[in-house]
C-alpha cells in the first residue's frame, strides 16, 4: 500500500524545487547579462580605439626606391608635392571626410562639360609626301633673333597665306523638331520630336589663301573628344623654309594620364588645295613656347606634378616625350627648387616630327628665350639675405627679395646639352628682357625687397632706407662661357618697374614706371653697352603713360605701344634719340582697349607702319586701326570694321602696297580676310 506525504510537506517540497529552479535560472541570466555587457564593452573599446585612435597619414616614403636613378629627385618631389603628415582617426577619414565630400561635391573626375575629358583619337596620318613646292617662304613674324623663327598665326609664302583659326566646343542642347511652318512635328504617341542633344567639338582650322586673296582650301583638326582642343585658344604654327609643311602646337588635357601636354602636328601643304596630317607628337606639359631655326623645331613645356603622386608610376612624376620618360641624365636638379614641375625642353626634326632630344629642368618654367645657338630658361624665386647699410644701426638687416636663375642650353641639329646657370636679383617681364651679344648675355629685371625686419615702423619722410619698400631696375651682364657676372647698373630707376625692353647690338631700350592711384609715369632709357666696364644712359625724363612693347622703328626712330593716362587709353609714341636724351617726337591716343601681345600688333618700320585691332570708346570706331608715321607725326589711315572678335588673334601682313587683315568669327572660327589697297 501506497504511502504519502502529509499535505504540507509535499507543498513544501515543491515549492522548494521550484525555487531551486528559479535561482538557477536567475544565476544562468546574471551570467549571460554580464556575458552580454561584457561583449557591448569590448565592441566600444573596440570601436573606440579603431575609429578614435590617432595615427599619421600624408608624407611620402620612398625607402623602397632606394637604388633608383631618380631617387634624389622623388625626394625633391616628395617634400614639394606630397601631403604634410599630420594626425587623423578613421572617424575623420571614414565619416566626417565623407560626408564632407559629399555634401560639397568634391569631385576630381572629369566635369560634365567634358573641360578635362580629352582623348587622343588619333587622325589621319601617313609619310610625309616628298617637297614639291617651288615657293619661296617670306617672314610675316616680328622675330625677335635673326634666323630663329617664332611661332604665329599667320605665316605665307610668295604664293600662299596661311592663317591659324580656332573654334570653341559648343554644346547644343536637345530641341524640339518642326516642320516648315515652325509646328512641332509629333511622333507616333502624339508627342513632340526631340532632336538629340550634341556638341560641336573644338577645332583648329587651317585656311589657306592665294597672296591675291581667294580661297584655297580649309582644313579642320578636331579629336572624337569634342574638348580635345579645350586650349586651342594659344595655338600656335610655323611654315617650313621649303613651304611644304605647316608645324601646329598646341596644347591638350589627356584625360587617362590627367595631365597637361603640348601635342604637335604636321600638316602637308605640298598640294594647298588638299592639305593632310602626316605626323603627330606630344610631350608632357603646357605648351610654353617654341622656335624653329633651321630643320630644328625647338618645344619648351611647363609638366607639373600632381598632388601625392605614386612613384610606382613614373609618368605621374616624370616628363616624358613621345611617349618615353627622360633617364634622370637628362634631368637637371637644382639646390632650392620651391614647385615641383618642369620646363621640358624637346628638340624636333622639323621635316617629319621625329625627336633628336629632349632635356627637363626641374622647377625652371617662367620666360624662354633662344639666341641662334643657346636657348635660356628662367626661374624666379625668393632669397633671404642680410643687408649692410651704414645708415642701419645694429647690424645688418634680414631681408628677403626675388631673384631669378637663368639656365644655358645650347643646341643643334640633333642635341641639347646643358651649360650652367647665371643668376640676377629681381624678376624678368617676358622674353625680351634678355638678349645674347658676342658672348655676352644681357638682362634687364626689376627688384624689389619683399620682407625687411628694419623697414617696419619707420616714418618714410626720414627714413634714409626709405628705398626698400619700392622696386628696383637694374641691367645685368654675364659672360656665357664662364657666367660670371661682368658688368650691372642696379636701381637706375628708382621707384619703378620694368614694362618692355629691346635690345640693338650695343644698344638697350627700356621702358620703365611708376603706377600710383593719381598718374602713370613713363621714362624710356637708352643703355650705351658698348663698353661694359663704362655703361652709360640717357632717358626722356618722365612723360604720362608707359609702353608695353618697344621696337626699332621707321628712320631709326623707336616705336613705343602701350597705356596713356590709364588702362583705357591706347598710347603709340615714336622717340628719336641724340647726343644727350631721348625724345618723344609724336604720340598718337585713343581711348581704347587693344590686345596687348606684342605679335598682335603690325609694324613695318621700312614704311612707317602700324596696326592693330581695337575696340574703341566714345565716338571713334572699333575694328583694326592702321598707322603710318611720315616723318612728323602719326597719321591714321583707316580703320577696317568687321575684322574679327578677337583682338589677340588679329593678324596682318603686306603685300605690293595692300594690307592683309585676317580674323575670325567667334564660335565658328570662320575666317575673315579684308584686303586695304594703296597703304603707301
């Protein structure tokens, strides 16, 4: 028989498993909260430490390229063109930088409108077809060295005219289709017809004219890319001395290298009616400059290396011509270079575009300037120096100021070879301000004292240092074989700068100023550099305004073209020197705006002319203004209305008593020959 337990025990019994169970399962959740705690805590030190921890980002580390040729300069690079180290976290770099961007756009893709997009499509290219011209090539150029041809928009033959032209990438937008009565035409839902958006692409185009003025042919150069050309704006050509070729340079953007180049091409002109590509080159670099002396077509770029740049890539920081980088042999490094680019510097055969040799300076990039057998380029930068006066008490002054270097390259048919440098004080105003003579290189600069501990504070009315706070002018001379320095005339110009400069033989012209709120003041100098141990000079004495360009001119005289009383008054002044000063003889003013580009100006001092498009003030026409100075004064011809919009590309020459005027619609980049018979 069965036994039980009294009532209450069992009860108790029960109650007493019960809560043996409810504490074990109460202990089994304190440990899986802890569990759980302790695992939200090690992901929020874990979180913390990935997202808040600081660590170094920027810098470069070149350690890896130890034994490379081009280690001394990645190092140069690196300390120019690669981010700063500075401290960061992942919250910054992961969140804060993102949602920065985004918010802000930041983007360093091609924009929409294609201004970085360019690819090279290549073109129709082939050998070059042998010369067959019986022309004879004629100088339109105001060249500034015999015999080293500039690059232009104009160039002719005693047959042929050939002007440069350029049209702009236009985009036209989808529109709506109609019919001859200007009623949308529907389609088959009744709805309008939409013409399909597209963009006329850039394009250089080569006109060609007979010497009488008709029309021979026009040739269009245009990439796939319709922004190729982007920059065609400062295109610039030669015709080669045989007239069978015509040299196009020009610069472009190349979208998968993201870099800048100068692209040259090589026009067959051998049959003016039918001209063709027949060759294409490029270098890295914005195009700088170019001369054509001989069969050598000299090219000079600015290559600038690009933020951070992975030196596993060596055309992100290395020039390159024709698609091959330059060894470091033929890179030039200097001590302080303070911007990480290159003036390339890529000597062609003319006649099929082949490179003979390209050389690279290391931060030089400024002005370029080529005598018959050297080729100089420039950099400015700034210099710290002590200056010892005798009126300053307690020593020397620390001062800072510009100063330029000028690099020696010679050249031949088939080499550039690398000479050495000069240095002058002051910063040169364009190609102009040097010139070679008989061994000896000349260079006009303005000066001036950026920064000086003694200067501040100083009353200017007693101050006997007064002078540091203006700029300076000062004529340089160098020997070009041992550089040395052989001659100077500093501060002859107190107070002023340098506007233009041209040099004849054993003459120097300069035109220098001093701009203030009130008046513009305008003295030319005459520089006697005859004897470089005894320069002498003398000057016109300050008269309004100042020339932008100085040229020798008709009867000996010399041409002045610049700013009157203000940047809205054309000055052209012409200045006969004797014995004992310069003097203004006559000026004609107008108020106008004109192009400042010296090649934009005509002038042809055997007939006392000159010319140049305008667009005028008040009651005076605009269009292209021509000149003749007959001995007194300045007499004006004529003025030709509708030359063209765009006063840099104006170009003119003469021929058998008529004035050509070329220009060119804008937009279209249609040419606009006008034809002045009987200027003389």
């Amino acid at each position: 028989m069965t036994t039980y337990d009294p009532y209450d025990e069992r009860v108790d019994k029960i109650l007493g498993k019960a809560e043996e169970k409810r504490r074990a399962q109460k202990k089994r959740r304190k440990i899986a909260l802890i569990s759980v705690l302790s695992s939200a805590a090690a992901l929020v030190l874990a979180l913390h430490l990935t997202l808040f921890v600081p660590y170094t980002v920027g810098g470069y580390d070149i350690s890896a390229y130890t034994g490379s040729e081009y280690y001394a300069l990645m190092d140069k690079i690196g300390s120019l063109a690669c981010t700063k180290p500075r401290l960061t976290n992942n919250f910054q770099q992961w969140v804060l930088d993102g949602l920065f961007s985004a918010s802000q756009g930041v983007d360093m893709a091609p924009s929409d409108d294609g201004f970085w997009a360019i690819e090279d499509a290549g073109g129709a290219t082939g050998e070059a077809a042998p010369p067959t011209s019986d022309q004879h090539y004629e100088e339109v150029t105001n060249n500034q060295v015999a015999g080293v041809v500039e690059g232009d928009l104009l160039k002719r033959s005693d047959k042929y005219l050939y002007y440069l032209s350029y049209a702009e990438a236009y985009y036209h937008p989808s529109s709506v289709i109609v019919d001859e009565y200007g009623e949308p035409i529907p389609d088959e839902n009744g709805d309008k017809q939409l013409a399909p958006a597209y963009t006329d692409p850039a394009k250089l185009i080569l006109n060609i004219y007979t010497v009488s003025g008709e029309k021979v042919s026009t040739y269009a150069i245009s990439d796939e890319d319709p922004y190729a050309y982007h920059y065609g704006a400062r295109r610039e050509m030669y015709l080669t001395s045989d007239c069978t070729k015509i040299l196009i340079l020009v610069p472009y953007y190349d979208g998968d290298a993201k870099a800048l180049f100068t692209r040259v091409l090589g026009i067959d002109v051998s049959d003016p009616a039918k001209p063709r590509e027949f060759a294409r080159s490029a270098v890295s670099g914005d195009y700088v400059s170019s001369r054509l002396a001989g069969n050598t077509l000299l090219l000079v770029s600015n290559f600038t290396v690009g933020r951070d740049p992975d030196f596993a890539e060596e055309k992100q920081y290395l020039p390159e011509a024709d698609g091959e980088v330059l060894p470091m042999e033929d890179i030039v490094l200097p001590e302080n270079p303070v911007r990480a680019r290159f003036t390339v510097i890529t000597s062609f055969a003319a006649d099929a575009l082949s490179v003979h040799a390209s050389r690279a300076y290391f931060d030089f990039s400024e002005n370029v300037y080529v005598s018959a057998e050297n080729l100089y380029t420039t950099r400015t930068y700034t210099e710290a120096f002590e200056l010892e006066h005798e009126d300053l008490l307690g020593g020397p002054a620390q001062c800072t100021r510009n100063r330029t270097e000028i690099a020696r390259t010679s050249y031949d048919g088939t080499s550039l070879t690398y000479r050495g440098e000069m240095s002058a004080i002051g910063s040169i105003a364009d190609q102009y301000s040097l010139d070679e003579y008989e061994g000896v290189l000349r260079v006009v600069t303005t000066g001036q004292v950026l920064s000086s501990v003694y200067s501040y504070g100083h009353d200017t009315e007693e101050d006997p240092l007064e002078w540091l706070r203006y700029p300076t002018c000062n004529l340089y001379c160098f020997d070009i074989s041992s550089f040395a320095q052989i001659a100077a005339v500093e501060n002859f110009a107190p107070k002023e700068s340098v506007k233009s400069v041209r040099f004849d033989g054993d003459t120097a012209y300069v035109c220098t100023a001093e701009e203030t709120y009130y008046e513009v003041t305008d003295p030319v100098f005459e520089f006697d550099l005859h004897d470089y141990s005894h320069i002498t000079s003398k000057d016109t004495g300050t008269i309004p305004g100042y020339s932008m360009s100085l040229v020798k001119f008709f009867g000996g005289t010399l041409l002045g073209i610049g700013y009157g009383d203000g940047s809205d008054e054309l000055k052209i002044e012409v200045y006969a020197s004797d014995e004992e000063k310069v003097t203004p003889l006559c000026e004609f003013k107008l108020f106008a705006r004109f192009s400042t580009a010296f090649k934009a100006c005509f002038i042809d001092a055997e007939h006392g002319l000159v010319g140049l498009q305008i667009d005028a003030n008040g009651e005076h026409a605009s269009g292209y203004l021509l000149l003749r100075f007959d001995g007194y004064a300045l007499v004006e011809l004529t003025t030709v209305e509708n030359v063209g919009a765009e006063p840099d590309d104006a170009r003119a020459c003469l021929i058998d008593g008529t004035l050509y005027i070329f220009g060119y619609t804008y937009g279209t980049g249609e040419c606009i020959l006008n034809k002045v018979a009987g200027v003389f």
